[in-house]
C-alpha cells in the first residue's frame, strides 16, 4: 500500500471515529432529555403529596403514606425536591420530611454509605444526613472530617453544624490544626450553629497551640454572645504572642459590651499594642457604645496611623452628643491638622446620616 493510500484509509477511520462519537454524543443528549421528561412528569404527579406533607396541616398520614410507597423510579424522581425542601423548611414541617427519610431508609443507606469508597457518595450522604439533623451520624461525620477528599470534609463540617451537636465542636476546632483540614469559615459557620453549647470547647480552644483554632474561638465566641467567657478574651487580648488572635478577640469583645469589655479594650488602644490590635480596639470601643469610651477615642485622632485615628473617629459618630461634641472641639485645629482632618470626615459622616449639609471646615 503506497503512502497516499495509507494516508487516505487513516483519514477515512478518523472520519469514521468522529461521526460514531458524534452520534454516541447526540444519542446520549436524547435519552437524557428522555429520561429528564420523564422524571419531571412523575416528580409533578408527586409533588402535590409532598406539599401537602410540608404545609402544615394536622394530618399529614395519608401524603406521608402515598410518598412513603412510590415505587423507586417515582420516588428518584421526586427526591431532589424533597432534599430541597428539606433545607428550607423548619418545625412540623422537618419533622414530616425527616419521619419520611426515615421511612424511605435515606437515613439508614445514607449511614451506610459514609462509609463507601466513592467521594461523591460518601458526601452526598453527608449532606442529607446533615439536612435531617440527625444525631446518630456525628460519630461517623467526625470521622469524616479526616477524610482524604476535601469536598467530603467540607461536607462532613456543614453537616455537623445542621445537626447542632456540641460534642462536635471539639473535632471541628481540632480540623483547623496542622494546615486546617477545612476552611475557616466554614467551621465558623458550623460553630455558630452549635450555639452557646459550644462554648466549653471554644474557651479551651483559647489556649490550643495552634493560632488558626485560638483565632476561631476567639471570633466565635463574640459571634455566640458568650458573655461569660470576657474574662479569658481580655487575657487573649493582653497577651496573645498571634496578632491575629488578639484582633479578633478585640472584635469579640466589642460585640459582648460588658464593663470589662470597656476597660480591656481602652488598654488596647494603647502605643505597647500592635497597630491592627490598636486599630481593632478602637473600632470595637463604637460597637460598645458606652460614653465612657469618648476621652479614649478622642485621644486617638491624632494617631500618626491612619486606621487606628479613622476607626476611633468612626466610634465616635456612634457615641451619641458628648462624642459629638468631642468632634466638633477636634475638628477647630485643638488637636491638630491630622486629628481635624478625622473629626471633620466623622462630622460629615453624622450630617449626611441625618439628612443634613456638613459644616464648612473653618479658613486656615
């Protein structure tokens, strides 16, 4: 066979290659829209049971009983919506849609299934068990925040949050040590769901060795409202060596507003403080809102760094007429150029709050 022969069947095969894998390609794209017709027809016939499962009347045996026995096709079908509701309802609601995963066996195969070797299976059950806050997963879901996968650990962390289980926040601090198995946020996120349970294991986290798990307690913690745990965030934020840590503790403490709140972060104004901590303190004395916070922050104005003068003239427009009246005093040159230029920025900023022209800054 001569060459341009050769050349000529290589084509012919290579032609013939894209047409088949063309017509496989277009063949599978009608069987999908096939079968998705087909689910979306069944998915609507058992639609109506289900929002009659989830709307609220007192008698939900014969919806619960017409979803609990759709034949697995049917049922396939109509699940997308059920999970879907799942995460949007509450109260009676959640409790009709858990009682019907429960009698479907989604709890019971998604508990089996934490297990499989598939990520994609072992994340998918994550997710509902964690929709259906159910209390007997957190073991396994623990487990599952060491798992090889991310998008499974990621999972397995949303999951234990909508479950609320104190018992996890200890592995959910412990995930963040060593590199931080899972985001940042998303562990916050969880935490904050747990509520003031989590508590305990957030106050001890505040001494954990790692600054990443020491961070998140002390953000949490003000996110909680746990008043009662002031006393450990003031230490945090005198002596913590991770500036970060010390910054978000100002924050906390700043949301808590206590009097020792007050005081603590006062002290944190101060020139032996980093700047981001200083910054932080002075933005967290506004959140407080307490009058006695006005000579502090006052003082402030002439910082030679910008954010801490910017964020305590900012506190000030939230401190009511002796803050302003403080402002005002500035803003004439007492303190000089830099600290007029804040108090005139804050000036402004209360006039346009409320409706009204600033006052001209006086001729120099």
């Amino acid at each position: 066979m001569s060459t341009v022969d050769l050349v000529s069947v290589t084509l012919a095969l290579l032609l013939y290659a894209v047409s088949m894998l063309g017509a496989v390609i277009v063949t599978g794209r009608v069987v999908r829209r096939r079968r998705d017709r087909r689910d979306a027809r069944l998915a609507a016939e058992a639609r109506p049971y289900l929002l009659e499962l989830t709307g609220g009347d007192a008698d939900i045996d014969e919806p619960l009983r017409r979803l609990a026995a759709l034949d697995r096709r049917r049922w396939r079908a109509v699940q997308p919506s059920a999970t879907s509701l799942l995460g949007k309802v509450s109260g009676h609601a959640h409790a009709a849609l858990v009682r019907l995963f429960e009698e479907r066996g989604i709890a019971r195969d998604a508990l089996r299934d934490l297990t499989r070797r598939g990520a994609v299976r072992r994340a998918a059950a994550a997710h509902v068990l964690g929709l259906m806050h159910h209390a007997e997963a957190v073991p396994a879901l623990v487990r599952l925040l060491s798992d090889r996968n991310p998008e499974v650990r990621a999972v397995a962390a949303r999951a234990l949050g909508q479950v609320g289980a104190p018992e996890a926040a200890g592995p959910l601090l412990e995930c963040l040590s060593g590199g931080g198995r899972v985001p940042f946020d998303l562990v916050a996120q969880s935490l904050i769901r747990i509520g003031p349970a989590a508590r305990p294991a957030l106050d001890r986290a505040l001494s954990h060795p790692d600054p990443a798990v020491r961070a998140i307690a002390a953000e949490v913690l003000g996110l909680i409202g746990s008043v009662g745990s002031v006393a450990a965030l003031v230490r945090v934020l005198s002596v913590d060596p991770s500036v970060d840590v010390r910054t978000r503790a100002a924050r906390s403490l700043g949301r808590l507003g206590t009097p020792a709140c007050l005081a603590a972060l006062t002290d944190a104004t101060g020139l032996a403080h980093p700047q981001a901590v200083r910054a932080e303190a002075a933005s967290a004395l506004g959140d407080i809102g307490a009058a006695g916070a006005v000579p502090a922050l006052r003082a402030l104005l002439p910082d030679y760094h910008y954010r801490v003068a910017h964020n305590a003239a900012m506190s000030l427009t939230r401190l009511g007429p002796p803050a302003e009246a403080a402002l005002h005093e500035v803003a004439d040159g007492t303190l000089g150029v830099r600290a007029a230029g804040h108090a005139r920025e804050a000036l402004a900023v209360l006039a346009l709050a409320e409706g009204r022209l600033p006052r001209p800054a006086p001729a120099t």
